[in-house]
C-alpha cells in the first residue's frame, strides 16, 4: 500500500504535465486575418513536383506544366501568419477557374485555409488577387517550353526574370531549390501586389547553378 500511496503524486504530476502540454499545443496562437506587412506570389516548377511527388494521377502531372502558382501568402518582416480563423470554402466555380494557373484542387483549398484565410479577403476576393498578381508576371520563353533538362546559373535565371519583368526588384526575388533542382520563384510584392523587397528571414536556397526537370 505504501508503495502504491508514493507512486501516485508522480502518477498525477505526470497526468497534470500531459493535460498542460497538451492544452498548450491546441492553444498554439493562429493568425489575425488582415494583419501582415506584404505578399510573397510563389511560382512552382510544377516538373520538380511531379517528379518528386509521384502523383501521377493529378490533373497538374498530367499535362505539360511549366510555373504553375503555389500560392499568394500573407507574410510578415520576419515570420507569417496561417490559419486564421474563417468557416467560408472556396466556391467551385473559383476553383474551376484558378485550375489552368494552379492545377490542383486539393492544392486550392489548402492555400485558402493556411493562407488565404489570413488576407483578411473573402475566397473570391483573394483568389482575385492571386490570378492578377500571377498573370502579371511574364516567364521568359526559355522557361516555358524546356523540351530537355536544362542547366544554367542561378544570376541568369534572375536576371531573365528581371529583364522580362522591368518592375521587379532584385531583393524581391527569391530562388528555392531542392539540392541542384529548382522547386520555385518565389516574388514578393506590397500589399496593393506592386513589387518590393522581400523581408530579412527569405532567402535563396539554391547554389550558383541550377536543374531545371523538362516540361513534359
């Protein structure tokens, strides 16, 4: 009995420990819809994802894709915010109509609740802004039909983006690889989707040259 009576204050300290820890982490603090300081449009190279995802299946690796929109995130200086709260779904018909520039369903969706939901627009509203602010930027012909893998440096890439897009910044600009292969552009503009800088914590993840996978 005694040593029942000393386990049980571990026993109960252990189970007080597991309640709080548990209760901090569904009490992790969500997004404010509205609150952030820009935009960051990321384009995907929807080659890399189809040959690393294996989803062969989807409507985006079933045809010949070349930058496809990822998402439009709200993002802060240093850090975002995701989640916010919002109980409205994406209408089909903006679904039906995003899918030529973001070829994936389930992929609309997620952006709309991680993302979306913390730009303070409806679904509509910030899908609008998406499509404009992707539709404004021109990708350079050499990247839009790649027969074969193609090889080049990470400044030619840049500066091709910034020749065919006068407007962009250099610092607005950032490049994000998977080891050698690029996976996106990422391009951040202000709130009105007019280019600026990006914040101090985006960085680009690629080395002086890069893989391009062909569109296929």
């Amino acid at each position: 009995m005694r040593v029942a009576m000393k386990r049980l204050p571990v026993i109960a300290t252990l189970l007080l420990l597991f309640a709080f820890t548990a209760t901090a982490r569904d009490d992790r603090p969500r997004g404010t819809a509205g609150i952030f300081d820009y935009y960051v449009l990321s384009l995907s190279w929807s080659p890399e994802y189809c040959a690393t995802t294996r989803r062969d299946d989807e409507l985006q690796c079933a045809r010949p894709y070349a930058f496809v929109a990822h998402g439009l995130w709200p993002q802060n200086e240093r850090g975002w915010p995701q989640d916010c709260e919002s109980r409205e779904r994406v209408p089909d018909a903006t679904i039906n109509r995003l899918l030529p520039i973001m070829p994936s369903k389930g992929l609309i969706i997620h952006e709309w609740r991680k993302h979306g939901t913390c730009s303070g627009l409806g679904a509509d509203g910030y899908f609008a802004a998406l499509e404009r602010s992707y539709r404004a930027i021109r990708i350079p012909d050499r990247y839009q039909r790649l027969p074969q893998t193609l090889t080049v440096d990470a400044a030619r890439l840049r500066s091709d983006l910034l020749q065919a897009n006068p407007a962009l910044r250099s610092d607005g600009v950032v490049l994000q690889c998977a080891g050698r292969y690029l996976q996106e552009v990422r391009i951040c503009l202000d709130r009105s989707l007019s280019p600026r800088a990006c914040g101090r914590d985006l960085r680009n993840r690629c080395g002086d040259s890069l893989v391009l996978r062909p569109v296929r």
